[in-house]
DNA sequence: AATAATGGCAACCGCGAAAGC
DNA sequence: TGCTTTCGCGGTTGCCATTAT
C-alpha cells in the first residue's frame, strides 16, 4: 500500500470562502509547523480543504515575501526574453522574478505580454515575426494547392494592411511605444548563485546573467532534442551573445535585425525576443548525409523483409538525417526537402487524399 | 441606465514525475 | 518491484470589475 489519500471530496474545493481559511492556514504555518506536508497539515487542522489546494492558496497569495504590486516593465521584459529562450516554464521564469509566483507570471503572460508582443507583429508562441511564420507555411512543399492557399493568404493580409494604412500606422505605433517603455539595461557579472535559488537579489532581477541564460538555452536544447528526436536541434551560439542582438545576436532574425538598426542603445532591441530556427550546432552543420531517402528506406526494407513502402520510422530518420544537413538552413525547410523527395522517390503519395 | 463585451486575476484541474509503503 | 499517493507544474475555467455600446 501507498501513501493515504489526499482528499478525496472535491467538493471541498471549489470556490469556497478563503478568508477564515487563510488566517488558519497563516497561523498554522507560521507558529505551529511551518511548510511542510500539506495534506498532513490538512487532515490536522481540519479545515475540510484539500492540502494541495491549501498549499497553492499558500504560496500564490499568503506567503509574506510575495509581492503585491504590478509588473514593472523591466520585469515584463524579463518573462519575454525568458520565455523567448525556454518557453512557458512559469516556475523557472518567476524564480528569477524575486516575490513573484509562477500564476503571476503566468497570468501577466496571458492577458497582457501576448497581446502586447502580438500587437507588434510578433508571434508570441515563436517569437518569430507574423510575416517570417507565414513565408515558412507557405514554404512547407509538396502540396501544391496548400502553397497557393497560403501565398494568398499572405497576399491578402499585406492587401489589408495597404488598404487600411491606419491599421499599418497603428502596429508600427505600437512597436515603437513598447520599444520606448523598455530601457535597455546595464549588464552585470554572472552570478550563478544568484539564479536557480530560491534566496535571491531582488536588484539583479532585471538583467539575467549569461549563465542562466546558458542554462536556459540547455534546457531548451535538452527538451527540443527529445521532441524533435533530431540531432539538428538548436543551440547554435554562444550564450553570452545572447543580451546584446546589435552584435549580431544569434536570437535576432534577419527579417527583424533591420529594423532594429535605427534604434537607440539604450533601448532595447526587439529582435532580442524573436527566435530564429537556424539553432543549429556548427559541428551538425558541416556534417554530410551518409544516405540518401532512397538508400535508407531501401535498407530497412532489406532488413525486415518487408516491401519498399515508408514507414513513419523511416520518415522521422530520414528527416533527423536531413536536420543535420548544411543544405538546410531550418526545421521548416528540412522537412520541406525531405517532403519533396519523399514524393520523388513515392509518386503515388502526392495524391491529395482530400480532392 | 441597462446590457454586452472585454480584461484581469485567482482558483481549479489534469498530468507526469517523485516518493513512500 | 510494483502499486499508490504526493507534489509540482502548466493549462483552463470562472468570477468580478471595467469599458463599450
């Protein structure tokens, strides 16, 4: 047998009155046991709430070190450039914003920083700009009705923006007064036990050091390597660069470093916040394919006895092969390559199914 | 003034990893 | 070793306040 039960009526849970809960649950904390086993101070206390319930009450809103007040913009810039490098890791990102939680941090993401980063033509999923996303979809080969679907598209949103020159004017306004709000900010030493601690300096909150960006970045390379089953990962730079973008810095994108030229040094630079997809190791880069499509499906059919038809498997390998070649700048455009010579070698697969 | 739409925030819930038995 | 629960995390939902019509 296990562990008892934590709770098991839900009912208990749900939008019930906080208030006399919380000095309870602040007193017993605070002058009896401290934190700890939630579930057990909530069977002890007895205030008919779920323990894990209790503990995010805790930590979200009673904990005496959080603090109340609202975002300031160096720590809105902060969440982005955190999430530009490691994506929606709320808990990582509030450890490094001192007396904020990850709901905070998340919430402030929700309802405020996507727009924001939205209303300034960048995808906030990506943070790559709208026009970069829409060029690789419509990139993304072998259907040719797909492609000219999104070409029109993309023609019909730049006819929108020309025949509404005030919705044109309006983006770049938006750009420009979310650029003057972020002051660029003085960088500081690495201090690595300054991040990944629960302790740490509230004045440093504004500038991550280079060393939690690297480890950033490592998390990021660890995660996208495991979902992309692909050498050709990410990570193609040098860290330290990352926190300035007008030394060509590897998270700029060349669609956005232009415009980025006229800006003040003091100001930030936006294309810090857009992710290009050339993460891409230089040892992976100069590697050459040892076999081509055609070599690989033949030898795993040869292996199994089976006929010459792809598999997923061979799809997924052949693709990873292609992710390392230097003759692909991207993931978009690898699998784009891949495609085409899938329907080369496979004709009978470009029937759209779907006409 | 009433109603609808929107925004912001807090809480809830499900999932997966870690840990206890 | 396997089963069960706890815990942490992140996505989603619901409520309330504000703004627009």
């Amino acid at each position: 047998m296990g562990r008892p039960p934590c709770c098991n009526d839900k009912v208990h849970n749900r939008k019930c009155n906080w208030i006399e809960d919380d000095s309870n649950t602040s007193t017993y904390v605070s002058t009896k046991h401290g934190i700890g086993n939630w579930a057990t101070m909530s069977k002890k206390s007895g205030y008919g709430r779920c323990g894990r319930i209790q503990k995010q009450r805790w930590s979200n809103r009673l904990k005496p070190d959080l603090k109340q007040d609202s975002f300031t913009p160096q720590e809105e810039e902060l969440i982005i450039k955190l999430h530009a490098t490691i994506g929606s890791r709320w808990s990582i990102i509030a450890q490094q914003l001192a007396g904020r939680t990850d709901n905070d941090v998340k919430n402030l993401w929700n309802t405020k920083l996507k727009k924001k980063l939205s209303a300034m033509g960048i995808d906030p999923v990506t943070h790559k700009p709208f026009s970069q996303i829409l060029t690789d979809y419509g990139n993304i080969g072998g259907f040719p009705k797909a492609r000219t679907r999104f070409v029109s598209l993309n023609r019909e949103l730049k006819g929108a923006f020309m025949s509404r020159p005030e919705q044109l004017q309006h983006s770049l306004q938006s750009f420009q007064n979310f650029h003057s709000l972020c002051v660029k900010l003085p960088k500081t030493e690495a201090s690595e036990e300054c991040f990944f601690s629960n302790n740490r300096d509230s004045s440093n909150v504004n500038q991550p050091p280079v060393d939690l960006l690297s480890e950033l970045q490592a998390i990021k390379y660890v995660t996208e390597a495991s979902n992309y089953n692909s050498p050709k990962a990410i990570f193609s730079h040098h860290p330290n660069q990352m926190t300035d973008c007008s030394t060509s810095s590897p998270l700029s994108s060349s669609s956005s470093s232009s415009a980025s030229h006229s800006l003040n040094e003091n100001q930030v630079n936006w294309c810090d916040y857009l992710l290009d997809d050339a993460f891409i190791p230089s040892n992976f880069k100069d590697q050459e394919d040892a076999l081509t499509i055609e070599e690989k499906l033949v030898s795993s059919g040869a292996q199994d006895g089976s006929n010459n038809v792809p598999s997923t498997r061979d799809f997924q390998a052949s693709l990873s092969t292609k992710g390392t070649s230097s003759s692909s700048s991207s993931f978009v455009e690898a699998m784009l390559e891949c495609e085409n010579e899938m329907f080369l070698n496979f004709p009978g697969l470009s029937e759209d199914p779907f006409y």
